[in-house]
C-alpha cells in the first residue's frame, strides 16, 4: 500500500511539474488510479487491427479482400472470446444495379444481459474513390483505413478488453456491409442508396423487447490526424442524451481535445437506420474538418491511407467508448 500511495505521489509530482505536458500527466494518473479508466485501451493495438484491414486490400463487396476481412474480423471475435458470433449473409444490388453479396457480423458479450449496449462500424470500403482531386483516379478503389478500417479497429480493441474484463452491462458488436457503395452526386434524394447492411440489419432486428439495447455508438472515421468530433446533428435529435454522456466521459478523461461540444453535419450514415428502428444512436464521425467544412481532405480519395491514421486520435475514441461501457450499471 505504501510503495503504491509513494509511486502515485510521485506520478503526482512529476505531473505537476511538467508544465507543458500537464494534461497527459494528468491522464496518466487518473488512468494509474483507474478511478476513470477501468481498463487500458491500446492505440497500438488498434492501430494494428486498423493496418491488418488496409494490408488486405481494398474491403469492397464480392473482392478478395472483402472476403479475407470478413475471416479475419470473425477470427479475431473468436480470439477475443466472445461468446455468440453471427454472419447474416444477404444478396442485394448497389444504385447502379450491381449485385453484391454481403455479410453483417455481430457478436455478443454477456449474451444472458437483456440490459445491453450496441458498438457499430461498417468494414466494408467504397469501391471509387470519386472525391479523389486527380480525376483519373475516380474510379479506383480507395484503401479504407480511416473510412471503415478505423471503426473496425476500434471495435475489435474494445473485444479484447471485454475479454480481459467483463463489463457489467450486455454489449453488442455490429460490423456492418455494404454502407460505402452509395450514390454521392445526388445528396438527399440517395439516402437509400447507403448503408445497404445496416438497413437490412434493422429489418430483421435480431431482439425480443426485453433485450433490445438501450443505445447505440456508432464509429465512421474515427482515426484522422488531429480529428475533432463534434456532436452530429442527428445523433443530437434522435439521442442527446447519449452525446451529453459520451461527450461528458470524454472531458472527464481528458480528451477535450478531440470532443468538442458544438454540433455539426447531419450526416447520412448508419445510425439513422438504427434510431428509425427505434434503438436511439449516436454518431462519433469526424465531419468537421477545418480545410474542408465536412469529412476530411482525404476522405473517398486514393490517400485515406495508414499515412493518415493518428493512434492518438484511436485512443482518445477507444479510451472514451470503453470508459462509457465500463460505467453502465445494469437496471433491468
Ligand atoms: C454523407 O456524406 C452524407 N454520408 C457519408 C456516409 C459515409 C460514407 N461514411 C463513410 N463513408
Ligand atoms: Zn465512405
């Protein structure tokens, strides 16, 4: 007891007098007394998921790389123990008639808690990188890592702590198909045409009323250099209370750095299927780039590569999406 209260003392010390790095100090104290931080999400850890994704290529429906995506986001859902894992195999078409067949993966941990969260990331990545500044690279696929990989990695890091410890609360992983294969020259008109896996998902919605989760937190590009994540504006109308308690543990852990209070978009993406189902859900989506008003420079181009992705942006995602886990208590 006394060696730990005389390491905290010192942390203690040496936080405060390391004038310019006082907030990483600080953190590293709360996270040492575990007083805000129940277990320690690994960056590193989910930057490697991230990275495992980029390396197979790009993940668009019916390509080698969507398939070995899919083995290995199950592959490591069985490393992580979780204890139901569910592929729903479907065939539908994109906007331009294409057919595709897709895959949403769910898994479950505390499967018997009818008092239960929902964590969702689509993993499958556009097939054209039509926001590409070089025209003649429109039509190649774009890597993915931060739109799709990110969410992904983040999901998969967070099973791996739920493995180490179970939260007290039901938790539900959704990795969804087929979101990134919509129609992005008519806004508005096209909602449909997105996220073809999570509208499926909803229509055959895999609870009873006793288990269907209090809430949902969905991630999309969530592993920009110095991304800020401001409150999106459908999340704040279908869910603000899950903003004001996401956004809250995200301050109270010291990343208010990155979560910034203001609201911003009105994203089209897969929480508005999810609340229209009736499980109100948020969106953490960087949108509100500083160079470009919305999503940021790299986003649908050739370049949203690993050349791109800030492990300390996961972290400050992952860190606060576990900490909101972790506090849940059950009330059913
Ligand atoms: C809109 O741009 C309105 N929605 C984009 C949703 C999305 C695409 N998320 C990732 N890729
Ligand atoms: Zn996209």
């Amino acid at each position: 007891m006394k060696c730990i209260h005389f390491v905290l003392a010192l942390m203690l010390i040496s936080a405060m007098s390391c004038k310019g790095d006082g907030n990483k100090a600080k953190t590293q104290v709360m996270e040492e007394q575990g007083a805000i931080f129940p277990v320690k999400f690994s960056a590193d850890s989910a930057y490697n998921y991230v990275k495992a994704q980029v390396d197979f290529g790009p993940r668009i429906p019916d390509s080698e790389g969507h398939a070995a995506c899919k083995e290995y986001i199950v592959s490591q859902l069985r490393r992580f123990g979780a204890d139901t894992i569910v592929e729903q195999n479907f065939t539908t078409a994109n906007y331009l008639g294409t057919g595709m067949s897709l895959t949403n993966i769910m898994a479950r941990y505390n499967p018997e808690q009818d008092d239960r969260i929902l964590l969702v990331a689509h993993w499958d990545t556009r097939p054209w990188a039509d926001a590409d500044p070089d025209v003649n690279k429109r039509n190649t696929p774009v890597p993915g890592a931060n739109d799709g990989a990110s969410g992904v990695g983040v999901l998969l890091e967070l099973a791996r702590n739920f493995n180490e410890k179970s939260p007290e609360i039901g938790v539900d992983l959704l990795f969804v198909d087929g979101e990134d294969s919509g129609n992005s020259s008519s806004w508005g008109s096209s909602e449909e045409t997105w996220c073809l896996g999570t509208q499926y998902w909803v229509k055959h919605m895999p609870y009873v009323a006793e288990n269907t989760p209090r809430y949902g937190i969905l991630l999309d590009m969530v592993g920009g250099i110095d991304a800020k994540f401001y409150r999106e504006y459908l999340s704040q109308e279908y869910a603000e209370n899950i903003n004001d308690k996401v956004w809250g543990n995200a301050s109270a852990a010291g990343y208010d750095k990155y979560f910034l209070n203001g609201v911003r978009g009105g994203i089209t993406d897969d929480h508005i299927f999810i609340n229209r189902a009736g499980i109100p859900c948020i969106d953490i989506i960087e949108c509100s780039h500083p160079s470009t008003g919305s999503f940021s420079p790299v986003w649908h181009t050739v370049s949203d590569d690993m050349n791109h992705i800030d492990k300390a942006t996961l972290k400050a995602v992952g860190q606060t999406v576990a900490n909101t886990i972790y506090n849940e208590k059950i009330s059913k």
